[in-house]
C-alpha cells in the first residue's frame, strides 16, 4: 500500500550525490545498525496509529500525501542537510530555493517579487502583517470571520489590533460590511483570504480591490490553502474573477505542503514589491556572509531553515511544471471535480443537507434535522459511524448566524451547527466518489434515519 519504488531510486541518487565528495579521504559516520533497525521498527509500529492520511477514504481534514519525488528528494538531501539561512550553509538549495520560489510566483504573474519559502504559512502570514504593521504604523487589520485564526493571534503578537469583517451566505467577506470599516478611518491592512480553511470559500478579490479607488490600505492575500488553484479550468467564473486580479494585491501568501504535494515545514510569502526587503535587514555577527550575492537569511524572518524543503519542492515543480493543462493543474481540477461530485450526490438525497456549493476541493454538509441541536448530533454520530467503516470525514462548527437564511426550515438553537466535512484533496478523491458514497449511505441508512 505505501509507495516503495523510489526507494530503488534514492540508493542510486546517494551514489552520485556521494561521487562528488570522493576527493576527501574516506569517513563515513559511525552508527549501530542493528540497534537502528530495532528502533526504527518500534517507530514503525507506533507510526501504525494514525488515520490512513494517504487513502482516499481519508476524506477529512487537510491532508495530502507529499509526491514520492518530494519524499525522495528530501530524503536525498538529509545525507547533506543544508540550512537555507545563509549561502555558506547551503548554496546549492538556495539557489533551488530562488529558482523554485519564482516559479511560485510566475503563477500569480509576478516577475519582479521578494519572497522565500517559511516553516508554514503561520510564519508566512506573521511575515506579511509584521511589513504591514510597519508600513501602516499604529493601524488595525482586518479580515473576514471565517479568515484563519492565526490572524487575529498574530496580529496580537505583533502589538497590532485587529477586527473581523463579517461573512455573507457563502462564507466570504462581507465587502459592504469592510466598507463601513474603512470609513472608520483606522484600517491600515485588509486580508482576503482565497480559499478558507473551513469552507474553502474565496473572499471576492475584485470588490475589495475597488475600494482601494477610495481607500488607502495595503492588502494580503492568505492563499496557503486556495493559491494553486489560480491553475485550474474548472473554477466558477466568480472564483475565476478573484483569482484573476491576484496579481494587483501587495503580498501573497501560499503553502507548498498544502497543495504543493510538499511534507510538512513548506510555506511562502512573496511580496509585490521587492523594496520591503529593506525591512528584514539584520547585522548578525553569527552568520558568515563569505559571498557578496543575496543570502535568504537577509529577507527572512526565521534563521535556520530546512533546506531539504527547498530541494523537494524544486524537484516536484521540475517534474510537475506549475502551467495551465499541466499534470499538477489537472490533479487538482480532479479534486474540485470530486467535491462537485460529492455536492450533487448530498444534494440530491433527503437524508443531508447542503450549505454551499464548493468554490474549490472542500465540502461541507450535513444530515437533515429540524434544530441546530439535531443536526449536529446526528452530524456527530455520522462522523463516528463511518470512521467505524474505514471512511474518515472531519466535523466543522459553522456560525448559525451564516445559515439562517439558507435554512429557513431548521431551529437555531445553538450558535453554531456541527456539520461534516471533506477536503477531497487527492485527485484519486474523484475516482472513489462512489465508494466514499456507498458506505455514506450505508452508515447514514444506519445511523442518522435510526436516531428519529
Ligand atoms: C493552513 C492555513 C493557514 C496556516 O498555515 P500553516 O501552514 O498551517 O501554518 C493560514 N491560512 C489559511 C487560509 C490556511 O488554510
């Protein structure tokens, strides 16, 4: 079931990788292999304890398995574990680092940028609001009430204030409601998010673009999640607009090991314009600068950074280029074709209800029920009977205050609804829509109709 065939591959690579050290006497690091093995076989066993994140019967939260060719390739580089802080800690994954990262934002139409990859794009968006908090001194940030929380947490780490925007139906800011914001006068910094954590619903770029005719703001875009999505050709033509006027916005934020097929510890942050490196300057009397070209250290945040991640997400993009109609874009066409083709099943049956159609690769729905209370227990008791059978959902709180208009059947007598949802990640996600369905409708045969 897990992927082994790279393996036969990363022996060979070492080999050569090894061939270019062979004018240095030999010394190879001493270790107990036999030790090894039994330690590493313990791992194994413990490692058994996890939901299958790699089978699409995993169809909860967000989670995608990382490309054999990033495994391998990030495996590959441990044997010499750069640190892409400075050149002389790693100049060959820099320069894989720089060349990677303007691919990334080629995608956004963006040839003259600064930006370098992050820990994650928690740090990434740390990064975009603390040079928003210093171009707009004193002023507060907003974003939408269905925004990732790290932006009101961040922003309290930074010192600076910050206010949520309220959503409409379809869980996407409220550009009527920011307006009444920046009349306000004390908005220095607007987030859009394209593609929220929860519904994967895409803040509308354009509108909020307008307004900068008569407001003065600087506006992020948070896409850790939605950004590669500007590849695909099957988004809605609304989704599409948002998408098409990312370029105008000051800086992006993207997550690799989102939906860059990256392991863990893969975020970025670009930046429009190129002068806010001017903002990361440092003096550090650690790092040997033995090289007058840009170190990334100069334009980042954290110091010591993964350089393997750097040759992992270089080596996808060589195989699977970032271009329209490529392989990379219709692996993800196929996964927003499984969330339209999930949608249109719930849709159609009685027992579940739908909230809104998907925007991007992320359902959310629920079981049908007369209250808020209802719902949500039976969204529970789904969610607990089809993980008995092998199928993994996740369950999302949703603010009833966004539903009342959609439901105007249900009692909301709670402030949120337990719903169930899917981030249908995988392209193979569209190939076993019928086999998530079948037992779908074999537990809610089961459990939802039973409980009355
Ligand atoms: C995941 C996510 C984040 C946080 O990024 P991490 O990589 O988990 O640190 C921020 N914003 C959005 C929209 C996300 O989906």
């Amino acid at each position: 079931m897990l992927e082994k065939a790279t393996l036969r591959i990363l022996e060979k690579a070492l080999a050569h990788l090894g061939s270019g050290f062979e004018m240095l006497p030999d010394s190879v690091q001493a270790c107990d292999i036999d030790k090894i093995e039994d330690v590493i076989m313990q791992v194994a066993g413990r490692m058994q304890d996890n939901y299958p994140y790699f089978h699409p019967y995993y169809a909860g939260q967000m989670l995608k398995p990382p490309h054999p060719i990033a495994r391998a390739a990030y495996m590959l580089s441990l044997w010499i574990n750069p640190n892409n802080h400075a050149l002389d800690g790693g100049r060959a994954s820099s320069q894989l680092e720089k060349e990677a990262v303007a691919e990334i934002a080629g995608l956004f139409g963006w040839e003259s940028f600064l930006g370098h990859l992050t820990g994650g794009g928690t740090m990434a968006n740390m990064e975009a609001l603390w040079i928003a908090g210093l171009l707009k001194p004193g002023m507060t940030v907003v974003a939408s009430e269905q925004a990732h929380y790290t932006h009101n947490r961040v922003s309290e780490v930074l010192g600076l204030s910050f206010r949520s925007v309220p959503c409409d139906d379809r869980a996407r800011m409220d550009v009527e409601a920011l307006k009444r914001m920046l009349d306000e006068g004390d908005v220095g910094t607007v987030v859009a998010t394209i593609g929220t954590t929860g519904t994967g619903s895409v803040d509308p770029l354009w509108e909020i673009i307008e307004l900068k005719k008569d407001y003065e703001f600087r506006l992020h875009a948070d896409a850790a999640y939605g950004g590669y999505f500007i590849l695909v050709d099957n988004l809605s033509p609304e989704t599409r607009e948002a998408y098409n006027c990312l370029k105008e916005v000051d800086s992006i934020v993207i997550d690799p090991h989102k939906h860059g097929l990256q392991p863990y510890g893969c975020g970025c942050i670009l930046y429009s314009d190129p002068g806010v490196g001017q903002y990361y300057k440092h003096d550090s009397p650690y790092t040997y600068f033995t090289s007058s070209e840009l170190h990334l250290g100069e334009i980042s945040l954290e110091c010591s950074r993964a350089g393997a991640s750097a040759v992992a997400l270089w080596a996808t993009q060589k195989l699977l280029p970032l271009v329209r109609g490529g392989e990379f874009a219709q692996g993800l066409s196929k996964s927003r074709e499984a969330a339209l083709a999930l949608y249109e099943k719930v849709a159609s049956d009685v027992r579940f209800r739908t909230l809104i159609p998907p925007e991007l690769d992320i359902l959310v729905w629920a079981p049908d029920g007369e209250s808020a209370s209802r719902i949500s227990q039976r969204a529970e008791d789904l969610f607990k009977a089809a993980a008995a059978d092998n199928l993994h959902l996740a369950t999302f709180k949703y603010p009833s205050s966004l539903l009342e208009n959609t439901w105007p059947d249900v009692r909301f007598d709670q402030p949120t609804v337990t719903c169930l949802r899917s981030c249908l990640m995988k392209p193979e996600h569209y190939d076993w829509i019928d086999n998530i369905w079948e037992i779908l409708d074999r537990v809610a045969g089961k459990s939802v109709l039973s409980s009355g």
